[in-house]
C-alpha cells in the first residue's frame, strides 16, 4: 500500500494550495480530485483577488489586512495571471453608502494594505464620466475610483497544481474519495480510479472538498465532528455588453446589495446573488429569478441597454459558498476560512470549511502549521511567497 504524509481531497484552490504546500515543505503529497482542476466553485467564483471593501463594513479588518497582503503577493508572484484594474463606485443621490463614508472606507483599505500603490484612490472628475462604458450619469454624484486585482479562478487553480507537480507533488484525477479510517497514527483511505479500488496510507487526510466537505468528512470512520454549515449560491452572468475602462462596483436597485460588473472575455460578467441552497452540490445553476435580478442591475446602470433579457446571456454559472450557519443575513456573515480538526494533538483529518479564492496560500500555510506536528521531518523545497506562478498552456 502506497504510503504519503499528505492526502488531500478536492482539486479546488484550497486543495491545490495545500499540495503546494506540503510539497514546498518537502512532504510526500497526493491530490485526490474526482471530475477536473477547478470543477467546482473555484472556476465559478467572481474571480477577484481582492481585500473585499465591503467586510471593512462588518468589520472584518483581519481578513482584509490578510486579503490585502495575499493580493500584493498574487500581484508579484503570478504577473501572467492576476492582474490589478481599476474599480468605480458610481453614487447617485439615491445610493445608501455616500461618497464620505466609501472614502473612509477606501482610506482603511489603503491603510490596511500598507498604503501600497496599490491602495490608491479618488474620484473620476465630471468632464471624464464619458468614458464609463456607458454608465448611467442621471442623478450621479460622484465616481469614486480604486484598484483591487482580477483574475481566471480556473487557470490559477492550475497554475498551483503545476508548481506543486514541479515540486514532485503527486495527482490522481479524475478519481473519487470514498472513505476514510482513523488509525492511532494516521488515516487509510479508499478511492476510485478508472474503476478500480485504491488503498492508500496517509499521515494527514486534509479534507478540501468545498460544498462537499461535509460529505468527505461524513465518509470517516470513526466519525469525527462536523461543523454546521450553510450552503449559499452565488450565480454569475456573462452578456454582450464590452466594458473597458474597469470593474463598476454597484448597488442592486432591488435590495441595494453590491453587485460587480465586469470585463469578461470580450463581454462582461455580472454577479452576483446570494440565495440559500439545499439541493445537491453537484445540481446548482441559476435560477431564472437570479438571472433577472442581475439582469435589473445592468439595465438600471447602463441605459443603452434597458432592452436586454435573458435571452441575451451568453454564460451563466453558480457556485456554492460555505459558510457558518447563522441567523443573520449571507451578506453579512464572516468569509473567514474554518478549519476543523479530529483531535487536537497531532491531527489525522483537518477539514477546510469556506474561505476565498484570495486568501488560498495563507490558508494552506495555516493548514501546514496545523498538521506540522503529525508530519515526519522534512527539507523544505521552496517558500510559497516566492514561487513563480506560470499561466498553464
Ligand atoms: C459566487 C461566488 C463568488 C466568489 N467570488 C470570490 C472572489 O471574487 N474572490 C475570492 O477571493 N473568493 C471568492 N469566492 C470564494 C472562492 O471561490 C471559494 O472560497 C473557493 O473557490 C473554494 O475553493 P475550494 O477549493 O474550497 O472548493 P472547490 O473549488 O469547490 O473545490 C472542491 C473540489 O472537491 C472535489 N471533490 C468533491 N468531492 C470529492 C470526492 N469525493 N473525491 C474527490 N474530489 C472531490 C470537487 O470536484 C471540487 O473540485 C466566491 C465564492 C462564490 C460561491
């Protein structure tokens, strides 16, 4: 039976950065995904390597100092893959958030972010608002303009599995995790491979399944605790609509909810909702009530096109968000990642629970100190800060 220090379930970035990982750290490591790279929400996301502006406002400062950090890391170490754009806030005098309190905002960004250049911001001036692709300029105020970073959730995903690969890294795909047994100093787990059983030994089973990690996790024998989590579906729209002078950060006109609009494979990319989900993972889509509300946000900021329907989408997609349950609204709950573990001396399964696309090196770094003292020693390889990542071909 094949032996390795670390398993890891799901192909995702969470799963993707924790072979990187535990590769740099010079572990023997396995990536365990069922269908392809990215197949589930991490190519369904809204693809930003962003700090999230709008978590200062539930006063997630940890989690944005760390986005930020992550973002200026992304910027330097994966120039082919993430690039920085510039966003507008447009503020009519009916929007809730005013000009003072978004620059308030923006200046906790900057300070957040170490006052980078990228942290840079201030209002477009009237004589410019012409450029905005069309932007509704009845009723505008002011045009607050900032930068956060853009990406391909997909090709990044794959760029971490190749450095992993690089770094002797090991990937069975497309094969399914079945189960799981705890033993005094590890995990023996089963999973299918073109059709056939396969047996492995691990020292760590790391559970990076996204909206099926309760599944993964309900796969282990003896039983280990399950946090309560709720599933919440987020839904994007491509349309024929070319946006070329950034990403427009509006509020909906039906809830007053942010909204992105952005430039997107020739068109632009519009997202996104939150609605509870309690269906099977593997069946979300958008539903035809999402697809209007995002559709009322485009003809509402850009009246060139007050004549689009649903017709006129050309992609639509949704991903599933995992998050603790809660009373209060999804808006408004944390994006912290979770990490749960069987016991806390010397870990078998560490299970990751939500998290963002942005924040996935730091979370497989966490992940690693967590699981360190169940690991044998090892040379470390690399440092994930520095390692170059290559748009895969
Ligand atoms: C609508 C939406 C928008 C978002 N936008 C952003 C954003 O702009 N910026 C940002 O930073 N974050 C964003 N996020 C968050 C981010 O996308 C997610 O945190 C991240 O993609 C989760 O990745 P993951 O690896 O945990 O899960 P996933 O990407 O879902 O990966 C899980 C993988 O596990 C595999 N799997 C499941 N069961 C098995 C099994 N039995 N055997 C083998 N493999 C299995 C699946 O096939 C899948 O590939 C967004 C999330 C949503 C839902």
């Amino acid at each position: 039976m094949k032996e390795y220090d670390v398993v890891i379930i799901g192909g995702g970035i969470h799963g993707a950065g924790v072979l990187q990982a535990a590769a740099a750290a010079g572990h023997k490591a396995l990536l365990i995904e069922r269908q392809g790279l990215a197949s589930g929400t991490s190519s369904r996301s809204s693809k930003l390597i962003h700090g999230g502006l709008r978590y200062l406002e539930s006063g997630q400062f940890a989690l944005v100092r760390e986005s930020l950090r992550e973002r200026a890391i992304h910027l330097r170490i994966a120039p082919e893959l993430v690039a920085l754009k510039p966003f507008y806030i447009p503020v009519y005098r009916d929007t809730r958030r005013r000009p003072w309190q978004l620059k308030l905002g923006l200046w906790m960004y900057a300070l957040l972010g170490g006052f980078d250049g990228a942290t840079r911001f201030g209002s477009v001036p009237k004589r410019e608002w012409a450029r905005l692709d069309g932007l509704k300029t009845e009723g505008l105020d002011a045009v607050i303009h900032y930068h956060d970073a853009q990406t391909n959730d997909a090709l990044l995903t794959r760029a971490v599995v190749k450095s992993a690969l690089g770094l002797g890294a090991e990937l069975a795909m497309p094969a399914r995790f079945s189960s799981a047994t705890l033993r005094e100093d590890g995990v023996t787990l089963t999973y299918t491979l073109a059709g056939s059983s396969v047996e492995v030994r691990a020292r760590v089973l790391v559970n990076a399944a996204g909206p099926w990690a309760t599944r993964v996790a309900r796969a282990v024998e003896p039983a280990i605790a399950i946090p309560d989590v709720e599933l919440v579906q987020g839904s994007h729209i491509a349309i024929p609509l070319r946006i070329t002078a950034g990403i427009y950060y509006v509020e909906s006109p039906t809830d007053g909810r942010a909204v992105f609009v952005m430039p997107w494979a020739g068109g632009s990319l519009i997202g996104t909702t939150e609605t509870p989900y309690r269906g099977d993972p593997d069946l979300v889509q958008p539903s035809p009530s999402e697809e209007e509300y995002l559709l009322a946000v485009v003809r509402h900021y850009f009246p060139a096109l007050s004549g689009l329907t649903r017709d006129d989408i050309t992609e639509r997609f949704a991903g599933l968000r995992v998050l603790p349950a809660a009373t209060q609204a999804a808006f408004d709950r944390s994006r912290e990642t979770l990490f749960t573990v069987d016991r806390d001396v010397r870990p078998r399964v560490l299970s990751i629970y939500g998290g963002k696309l942005t924040g996935w090196r730091a979370a497989a770094a966490h992940v690693m100190r967590r699981i360190g003292p169940s690991l044998p020693p090892a040379v470390k390889r690399a440092e994930t800060d520095l390692l170059i990542l290559r748009k895969p071909t």
